[in-house]
C-alpha cells in the first residue's frame, strides 16, 4: 500500500463553524485554494491551485486508486472538499472512494487524545517547528473567508486573494506545508497503536449518514424564530416598563434593581435562584419581572437559528454526528444543532400536532391561548422540526434501559438478569429488592417506586448521596436525611456490581504497579508502550475487541488521600490538558458505557446492511427514514439479536412511527 498525505485550503462565502462541512462546501463560490501532499513521508509538495498549478495526472490518479491509503487529519473534510472538486457530489459517487481514506483526528480521539491538529501536538509534546504555526488562524482569515467589512482601505473588496497580499499568500503555503508535516509526525507516532478495521469501517459509515442528513421543516423553524421575535419584544417591553431599567437582560442591573424592590440581597440570577425567588417574593413587580426572566431563559431558539443556518438547498440538515466525540468511551457527540441535548415534548400527540400547525402559521394569539408559555411550547416543538419528508416516515427504535442491562451483564447480578429476561420493570424491581417488598405492592406513583427508580439513576457507578440529589432526589419529594440509608440498601442488593467496582479499581492498581495484564470478567486492564514513538497508556480491553486508552497513566493519591490511577485528558470545563484521576466506579461508567456505545454500533451497521437509511441516532436510539410501515418491527429486531461477542446480553428495544421526530 502506498500512503499520501494531504493538506488542502479552501474558499467560502458560507461560515463552516455555523453551518457545518456539507453546506460550506455545497457554496457556489466554494474552492480550493491550495493542496499540499507527501508520498509516504517524503517531503511536502504545495500546489497553488488559485494561481494556475493544477493536481499532476499521477496524483490524480493515486487520488482514486484502491491501494493507495490518503491520510488527513479532519479527513471528511478533504475527502468531502476534493469530491466536490472532482465533480461527484451531484452523482452521487463521493461515497465511492471514502473506504481509501484514514483520518488522524480520529486516530488521535480513539487513542485518548483531544481533537485539534495544534492541541493533540501539544498533548504529544510535539516539536514547535512540527506544531500548527500560529499565524494560522490569522491566514485562514485573511484567504479562506469574506472580508467583512469592505472598506476604502481594502478597495471595497470582498475578499482577499494571493496578489492582494503576495507576502503573506507565500506565508499561507508554508503553512499548508507544515500542516501535511505535523500530521505525518502525529501519524508515525500513533501508528503503533492502530484503530481497528472495524471502526474506520464504521467511521464510513458515519461519514455516510452526516452526509445523507436529516429531513427539516423549514417553515416550522421560521415561524418559530417569527413567534419567538415577537413574544420577545413583547416581554422585553413589559420588563422595562415594570423595572424602569434600559436592559433588564443585563445581569448587573437587574441584580441591583431586584434587591433595592425586595429588600435583600440578590447574589446571582441563575435558574435555581430565579425559580426559588419566584416562590418567595410576594406578587407585584419583581415576582412579575422573576417570571419574565424565567419566561426568556426557556426558549431554545439557538436551535432553531442553528436548523436555519445549516439547512442545505435540500432543505436536510447534514453533520450533526461527530465520531468518537466522547473519547473517554468511543460515543458519538453532537454537532451544529446538539442534537444529543434536545428538550423533551411532554403534550399528547395531537397538541403537538396542533401547536406545530400554529407556528407554522405563526397564530400568537392563539398558542396563547392554548398553551399559555410559548418559550415552553416553542422548546417542546424543536426536535418535530426534523421530519420524514416527501410522504416518507420517521421510524424511532430505542435500546430498553441499556446501561441497566450492561451493568447487570457484566457484573453477573442475576436477580437483574432475571428482570430483564422477564418483565423489565427494572425500577420497581430495584425497589423490592431495596425494601423488601413484594414487586406487586409497588405502584407506578408510589414513593418505593420513586426511590427504586432514581437509585438506578444514579447509584451504578458508584455514586452516593450527592449522586442521588444531582438525579433529582430532593425534586422528587425525598428527604436528605434519608438518602444515605437508600445507598446503603441499593448496594446491598447489588453487592455484584459494588464488587465491580473495586475489582476494577484493584485491577489499575496492579497493572500500574506490577505492569502486567489483569483480566475482570472478561474486561482485560494493560499497560502498553512504545519506545519509538514514546506513547504510554493505560488500555481497557472491551468485549468488542475494541480498546480504551487512558494517557500517560500514572498512580498517584487522589483528593481522598487515596492512591489511584491518574491519566492526562482534556478537563471538561477549560478543555485544557490536564492530569486527571479516576477510580472503580468510573472504569465501570466508561466501560459499561463503551459497551453501550458497541451495541449502538452493531445495530448502525446491521440497518445499514439490511438496507435502512439511517438519518440521525441519539444516545441509545437510531432513527430511520422510510416508506414502508414493516421497517420499524425489523429494526426492533435486529437490536435485540444477540450480538457475537456478547451473545447472553440480554437486549430489547422499543420504537415508534412519526411523521416528525419526538419523545415518545
């Protein structure tokens, strides 16, 4: 096999941070300004396709030849832009030669590391002269994006092209240089460490249905970012007029105004406080202010102006999906519209159907009228803005309690094997081995019922009783004096999966400190490094065949004084690379979650084999668009086949039709 790497840069008018790849590229005015390539690892050549070179024959040709593999990091990305390019995206043949490309991004994300040519080689401690050079950004957008503001001092044009500023356009090949040669060193040092066939396999797969997207209804999203303006400057109004303020969205004046109306001190305008001074203070202006207040921050109309911006001309919205998002377990993450994160509809079917139809028709007076909030209902109606379309049906299919099931498997806690080989009822089934109390005794309302279900919720992985308050305990009508003796009893009847977790926790101990392989039922613990390369990690082995890795691993005393596993990670809030700690409970979070992800995996693939063109999936759920009404109780079940490598995991799934995507 022969290898060439590839660098490209490109032109549009189309933001690609709003809109996303599919509708940047699908721009009229979309080109490519530069490509820059090595065969295997020589050194780099940069053509300049804006000023007359063109790609050689041979090169062409290695472009589309089987046995020659093309790495980029971010590769959809080039693979997307060059089909365009070469004139196969209207013949639908872009998909043709996607199996010949390998991605370094996703190389990095399946090996822990963070997404970003310049953070991952940071992360890899890589030379400065092999990191993305950091004029990059500035060229990116003085070439590659319309100028904003045409002025007399840059002659009123609405871009910049190479003679415009011949310094700094030389600057800008030299970069696409180095861009070929970092993710070539990047490359070298990951390939020690290889992604397994069947996730670039999937990884094409993923390619396939960000590319396909997902049907939206336009008119729905303009009537709701119609109601939304309205009902906004309605509100805003009313808010000046009651506060007397010039910006009553303003935290700083609001919290001043608010305490001088009360009487006592106003620290913060968060959602909590808000709805907790909303109980408290007596009726009149700033209980009136208060609701307002709460009234604006419900509307999810980012959404909706995210749908707009990256409908394509199709009216599809495509690359919502992001491969190995969530590293830690291999999970895909939300992109552009977050679809991962969308808030439930809680009406009965036919108020949906009918608020739907009164923004579409953008009847105010009306949704007022019947549904009092319209942040609320706007909110409600953004995931129905994605729809079958052209008399095409969604088909929504849902693995049952996923994790529930995983972590019962793996942990061998049978009595919960037992409820899934059965009825399922896994809440109150928890709550009768909790409390001891006939499973028949336990209503659907009942307050055993309550506790069941949100120690599930909350007490698997090691959590205890500020887990169970973070799941809404004290919402729930629960007493905190009482949730340390509901821990107590959840993990006395699930004395297997506490088990778990301290064999997962003793297990890292000893691969750190003996450097040999440890093996929990099934789930094989390694510590793997290469010299050459100086890449060490810490690996969890998944039933998959698939692997977990864990960077720069390290033992050290954690904030409890005890000692630990310590990895390096991106920190969840700053992003940066940071030296991070984890213990038995949260190797069995991720892998039980890893799990998840696998099942998520073989049911993508097996839709796709059997046919099914799948148009978006969420968490544990795959959606399908189709014509044919028997599809949805084939997908049904070909997610609860046994799957080869965990062919006694007992799997179900549940799903519905729509006309438009919702919670059942």
């Amino acid at each position: 096999m022969a290898h060439l790497s590839i660098d490209i840069e490109t032109y549009s008018s189309v933001d690609i941070k709003k809109a996303g790849l599919y509708k940047y590229v699908q721009s009229p005015d979309f080109e490519i300004l530069l490509f820059a390539y090595s065969w295997d690892g020589s050194p780099v050549r940069i053509l300049d396709l804006k000023q007359g070179d063109s790609i050689p024959p041979e090169v062409r040709d290695a472009l589309f030849h089987k046995w020659v593999v093309k790495h980029a990091y971010n590769a959809a990305f080039e693979w997307y832009c060059l089909s365009k390019y070469f004139g196969l995206l209207g013949n639908g043949e872009a998909l043709n030669w996607l199996d010949q490309w390998r991605c370094t991004q996703i190389h990095g994300l399946y090996l822990g590391y963070p997404a970003g040519l310049g953070k991952v080689g940071e992360a890899m401690g890589l030379p400065q002269d092999k990191k993305k050079m950091g004029v990059g950004g500035s060229l990116i957008r003085t070439f590659c994006v319309p100028i904003k503001k045409p002025a007399k001092s840059n002659g009123y044009r609405i871009r910049t092209l190479p003679h415009h500023e011949p310094e700094k356009w030389e600057l800008f090949k030299e970069y696409c240089v180095g861009d070929v040669v970092a993710e070539m060193e990047i490359l070298r040092r990951l390939s020690a460490f290889p992604v397994p066939d069947q996730e670039w396999r999937l990884w094409q797969l993923d390619q396939q249905i960000n590319v396909r997207g997902i049907a939206c209804d336009l008119g729905l999203v303009e009537g709701a970012l119609a109601v939304d303006q309205q009902v906004t400057a309605e509100l805003m109004s009313e808010a000046v007029q009651l506060s007397g303020l010039d910006n009553p969205k303003s935290v700083q004046q609001l919290k001043k105004w608010l305490t001088e109306e009360i009487g006592e001190e106003v620290d913060n305008l968060r959602k909590d406080t808000v709805s907790g001074l909303i109980k408290t203070v007596e009726e009149g202006r700033a209980k009136r202010v208060l609701e307002i207040r709460r009234e604006l921050s419900k509307t999810s109309v980012k959404k909706y102006q995210a749908m707009q911006t990256v409908a394509c001309g199709d009216g599809r919205v495509r690359g919502l999906l992001q491969f190995y998002g969530a590293n830690r377990t291999g999970r895909w993450a939300g992109r552009l519209v977050q679809i991962q994160n969308l808030t439930k509809n809680k009406m009965d079917l036919e108020l949906l159907k009918y608020a739907r139809q009164l923004v579409r028709e953008q009847r105010i007076g009306m949704l007022k009228l019947m549904f009092g909030s319209l942040s609320d209902t706007l909110s409600q109606l953004i995931r129905t803005a994605f729809i079958g379309p052209d008399g095409k049906l969604l088909h929504v299919a849902d693995f049952n309690a996923i994790e529930a099931r995983v972590i019962a498997w793996l942990a061998g806690e049978q009595w919960r094997l037992d409820v899934f080989a059965s009825h399922g009822k896994i809440y109150e089934a928890s709550a009768s081995q909790m409390f001891g109390v006939p499973i028949e005794s336990i209503g659907k309302d009942s307050d055993l019922r309550q506790k069941g279900k949100v120690s599930e919720l909350a007490l698997g992985y090691q959590g205890a009783a500020g887990a169970l308050i973070s799941m809404g305990a004290l919402d729930m009508g629960l007493k905190e004096e009482d949730l340390p003796e509901i821990v107590t009893r959840w993990r006395n009847a699930n004395r297997r999966i506490v088990d778990l977790w301290f064999s997962f926790d003793r297990a890292a101990i000893e691969v750190m400190e003996t450097g040999q392989p440890v093996g929990v039922r099934g789930i094989i613990f390694a510590r793997e490094s290469h010299y050459g390369s100086g890449l060490d990690f810490f690996t969890i082995q998944l039933p998959s065949g698939r692997k977990l890795y864990y960077v720069q691993p390290t033992l050290a005393q954690n904030d409890f004084g005890k000692q630990a596993l310590h990895y390096m990670g991106p920190d969840q809030k700053t992003g940066k690379w940071v030296q991070l700690s984890t213990y038995g409970g949260k190797l069995v979070e991720n892998v039980v979650q890893a799990i998840a992800r696998d099942c998520l995996a073989v049911s993508l693939v097996r839709a796709d084999q059997a046919g099914f063109d799948t148009v978006l999936h969420v968490h544990d759920e795959i959606g399908i668009e189709s014509d044919r009404s028997e599809d949805l109780d084939q997908m049904l079940d070909l997610m609860a086949q046994p799957i080869e490598w965990a062919p006694d995991l007992p799997l179900k799934a549940a799903g519905f039709t729509t006309e438009f995507y919702m919670k059942d």
